[in-house]
C-alpha cells in the first residue's frame, strides 16, 4: 500500500515493527480453537459479518473465514498486515489499514457486525483512548451481535506500549454504552515466552442490553 493512503501509526503500536520478524510465527503457532476456547461457545455458526481489530498476522481471520464467515480484518502495523495478506490469501477476508480509538475507516463503510473480536489489543490503549473506542465499538455492533475482547495481565514486554486494564473497569465502560457482559473469565498464557512469565488473559464478550 503506498504510503499516503496509510494512516498514521498511533503510539500504541509502539514495538510491534520492529519486533514483528519474530512475532509472526508466534501468532501463528497457536490454533484458533485453543486461544479461543473460553469463548467458542458464543460464536454463530450460521455464515456471520465478522470485523477482527488489531488481526495481526490474520490467525483468527483465516479461522473465521474458514467457518464460512466474511470477516473485514483491520491492523495498522504495516509488517503484520503485508504479512496477514500473504500468509491467509481468502475471498472472504477483507484487509484494512485503520485504528482505534477513531475507526475512521471501518465507520465510513457504514457497516454492522455479528462479531467485533479484539485480541489482546484493548490494553494497548491509554484510558482517553478506552473511553473514546468503547461506543465506536457498540455502534458497529449488528442486533444481537457479540463483542469479544481479551485484556493481559503480567510483565510488559520490552518496547511495547500497554496498560494495567481490569475486567471491572471494562465491563462498567461497556455498560455506560449499553453493552452487557456475557462472558467474564480469567485464563493462563499458551505463548512460551507468556507462560514462562505467568501472563494471565481476562476473557471478556458482550452483547448490547436489552
Ligand atoms: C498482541 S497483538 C494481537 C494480534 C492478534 N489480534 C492476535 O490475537 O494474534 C496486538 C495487535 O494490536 C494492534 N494494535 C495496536 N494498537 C492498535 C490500534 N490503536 N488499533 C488497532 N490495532 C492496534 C497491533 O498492531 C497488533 O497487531
């Protein structure tokens, strides 16, 4: 993608450039249905509009296209998003180049989604940017849609930008967007280098209230 049409990298990529070489294959090494599996009960079976943030490598795109569902896959950094369209080539993926906390260019196409999925992004985000994503998010929710996003907890690792974000603090932010939580639980780290550092995931889904 040419440069002008790239949106400018926000500070909480910070590392992931750089880094992104060894990174790759870490991504993809994990299966979706083992780094999903507290939340693989809330998905829809039925064919589904999926909208994946912060896809990386494409992991759980690829998955979910292979489930028969259209997924549009958005990541601003440059070396995960080259490598995404190389490594997950699929009619039913869409890839773009756009950020939170503003999704100017997921907003613009005026579309809803069953799933919203947030992996491991959310806590890349100070508390200014948390707040300003959280109706960005309820708003592209389909009726009866789900939103799943994961918070880790542990050591930052070198280079990174990240924040200490709670389950609590989360769920009482969607609430004020009129989301309700779902699915509320804490797991351990499948990554080595997360195991070895007693990384734990808070799980969170939510769907809108009634
Ligand atoms: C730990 S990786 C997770 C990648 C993928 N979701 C997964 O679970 O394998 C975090 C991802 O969030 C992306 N990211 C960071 N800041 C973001 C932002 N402001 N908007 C969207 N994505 C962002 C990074 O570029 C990176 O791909």
């Amino acid at each position: 993608m040419p440069d002008e049409q790239r949106v400018p990298k926000p500070a909480s990529t910070q590392g992931y450039a750089e880094q992104a070489e060894a990174l790759i294959p870490q991504y993809e090494a994990i299966p979706f249905v083992k780094r999903h599996e507290a939340e693989l009960h809330l998905l829809p079976t039925a064919p589904s509009r999926i909208l994946d943030i912060g896809a990386g490598t494409g992991v759980d795109a690829a998955w979910f296209a292979e489930q028969a569902h259209s997924v549009l896959a958005v990541e601003p950094t440059a070396e995960f998003l080259t490598a995404a369209m190389r490594l997950h080539p699929s009619p039913l993926i869409e890839w773009l180049d756009d950020t939170l906390p503003g999704l100017e260019r997921v907003l613009s196409r005026g579309q809803r989604f069953d799933v919203v999925m947030l992996s491991a992004v959310w806590m890349h985000l100070d508390e200014t940017e948390r707040s300003a994503g959280m109706p960005k998010l309820a708003s592209l929710l389909a009726p009866g849609g789900l939103i799943l996003l994961s918070l880790r907890h542990g050591p930052i690792p070198a280079g990174r930008r990240m924040f200490e974000v709670s389950g609590e603090e989360t769920i009482e932010l969607a609430r004020q967007h009129g989301l309700e939580v779902v699915l509320n639980t804490l797991t351990g780290s499948l990554q080595p280098g997360n195991l070895a550092a007693d990384v734990t995931w808070t799980r969170l889904a939510f769907r809108r209230g009634g």
